[in-house]
C-alpha cells in the first residue's frame, strides 16, 4: 500500500515493493506474479477493509437507515485515511487492462449488494416505499464513486465533508421521509 500511495500504479515497481517490504524478489515473486497481480490482491483488501468498515458501522445502527449513513460515513472517512491509494484505485487504475476492470466490477458488484441488502430492509421496515433497490444500490455506488472522484482529482477539504449534502441527495433518492433527511 505504502509503495502504491506514495509512487502510484505505474511509478511502483517491484525493487520498491520488496524494499518497503522488506523481503527479497524471490519471496515476492513466490507469492505474486507481477506488479499487477499485488495490485489486485491490494484492491480485494482495501476493498475487504472498506467493507469491513461498513459492516461494523452497519452492526451499530437500529435502523435500515441508520445503517446506510454509517456505511456512507465509512466510505468516506476511508476515502479520507487512504487518499492517494483511493485516487489509484478510482483515477489511475481505469482503463489499465481487462483483469483490473474486472477486478473494478467484482468489488462494485460487492458495495453494491451491501447496499441493497440494507435498502432491502429499509423496504422491509418500511421507512422508505417499496422500489428496485438493486437498481438504488447502483445508482447509490455510481454517485459515491463519481463525488469522490472529483473529490480525489480537485484535492480539496475531506472527503467526509460531503456527508451531509450526500446523505440527503441519496436518502431522497429512495423516497426516504423528509423527518429522516
């Protein structure tokens, strides 16, 4: 992560990796195949991170919607801890091969059934109108991907800034009653 953060995807290179590390190419190369290949295995881990966030956040809340604005909190406050490893993985690392895109779609295929399974809820509880919270929970990612890209690309504040403003665009979005925005 350090490596990555600090020199960027195509900056990185192996000889770093392995001195930041600590080990030797061998070692590394047991274990990795590329440069990308760690660069994957790096994304599933913020990724897991991210989520494991989220699910705590979640764990806290009494309230389908409650649950939402503490996943959305740690989105943030990530994007906000790990900056320059976010902007790698939302601005650098577009459009650089097939494996990394598909490795792109499979953790936003993640976020989102975090998501919709919490809308799915809120639904359930009825705290916001029965609708296709599949298609909320993409509409839902596409905005935080798009706000904290502009963000990360912009460089100013903290991401965490937008919580207010972004909590009621996506909360009314859904239909969500104006005593909960």
């Amino acid at each position: 992560m350090e490596v990555f953060a600090a020199k960027g995807y195509h900056g990185a290179v192996v000889d770093d990796i392995v001195e930041t590390s600590g080990t030797s190419k061998g070692a590394f190369y047991h274990y990795f195949s590329s440069k990308q290949h760690i660069f994957l295995t790096l994304m599933d881990t913020l990724a897991a991170l991210v989520e494991a966030g989220a699910e705590a956040a979640i764990a806290e809340e009494p309230t389908g919607l409650g649950k939402v604005e503490g996943a959305l909190r740690v989105v943030l406050e990530t994007a906000d801890t790990h900056r320059d490893l976010v902007k790698i993985l939302l601005v650098e690392a577009v459009g650089l091969g097939p494996d990394l895109e598909h490795k792109r779609f499979e953790i936003h295929r993640r976020f989102a059934d975090v998501i919709r399974r919490h809308l799915d809820r809120a639904v359930a509880e009825r705290t916001i109108p029965p609708q296709n919270t599949a298609l909320a929970a993409q509409a839902w990612l596409g905005t935080l991907n798009e706000v904290i890209t502009h963000w990360l690309v912009s460089g100013r504040g903290r991401a965490t800034e937008q919580l207010p403003d972004l909590r009621t665009l996506l909360l009314r979005s859904i239909g969500a009653p104006a005593a909960r925005l």
